[in-house]
C-alpha cells in the first residue's frame, strides 16, 4: 500500500526517532508507518474540547511489540498502552473492508475527564496481521 504525501515528503506519521530503539528492544511484533487513516470521534467531550461527529485525514503509525501497543497520527499520541495493562479488552479492532483496520475505544476508559468514542481507521496492507496480534493479546 502506497504510504502518504506527507510521509513521503516531511516524514509525518512516521514512527518517533526517540521511540523506534526503545521499541526495538522490545521486540517489535508488526509495525507499519506511513499509513493514511481516518480520525472518526463521536460524541467526545473533554477538558476544553468538544467533537460531535468530527471525521480527519491522517498519516499515522501503529507498533505492536512484546510489551505495549503504540499509536501516533501525525506527531500526536493516541495509543500507548501495555500489552498487560487491564483495559486492553476494551479496546475493539475489526478489518471492515479489505486492507482497512480499524481500532475503537471509550476515551472515559483511557482519559480521565473525557467520554465518547473514537475511531482510528488505517489503510494498510497489514491489517490482518494487526488484527491476529492484538485479538490474541485480549483486544475485543
């Protein structure tokens, strides 16, 4: 799958040059970077924010190691959560088309003061293979 413009030209939605030894030695299980995706919030409040039906473009990368799952759109956190951390169950994960995952959680489970769902939809070739990772890690 061909990655983004903004990959290719400015380096966005690649995996964190500070990160990438740490998740390295942690033993990278499948990682893709570069990939487009679709930001999909509904119904979220939090401290000073607000997003009704908010739908947003962006170069992302998502890392499953040994240890954690990790997520970044653009150079902005979304997912970094141990792989034994007891709220891996509520995270949801499907492959609604052919080479599209998509990763959904309740941001009150993992952000104290917010509420709503999120969606993160990711165009990669990987989407399988992410999919059986994180479905035997305990992902719904």
């Amino acid at each position: 799958m061909k990655k983004t413009i903004q990959y290719r030209l400015f380096g966005l939605g690649a995996i964190p040059g500070k990160l990438r030894p740490i998740l390295d030695s942690e033993g990278i299980v499948v990682a893709d970077e570069g990939m487009g995706g679709r930001l999909v919030t509904k119904r979220v409040k939090g401290p000073g924010k607000r997003y009704f039906n908010r739908t947003e473009g962006f170069s992302g990368c998502l890392v499953v190691t040994r240890k954690r799952i990790v997520c970044f759109t653009y150079w902005k956190r979304q997912i970094n959560i141990s792989v034994e951390d007891p709220k891996i169950p509520k995270l949801h994960v499907t492959v609604p088309m052919a080479e599209t995952l998509s990763v959904s959680f309740e941001s009150s489970d993992f952000r104290d003061g917010w509420s709503g769902e999120i969606e993160l939809r990711f165009k990669t070739e990987k989407a399988l293979q992410f999919r059986d990772v994180l479905k035997s890690l305990g992902v719904r």
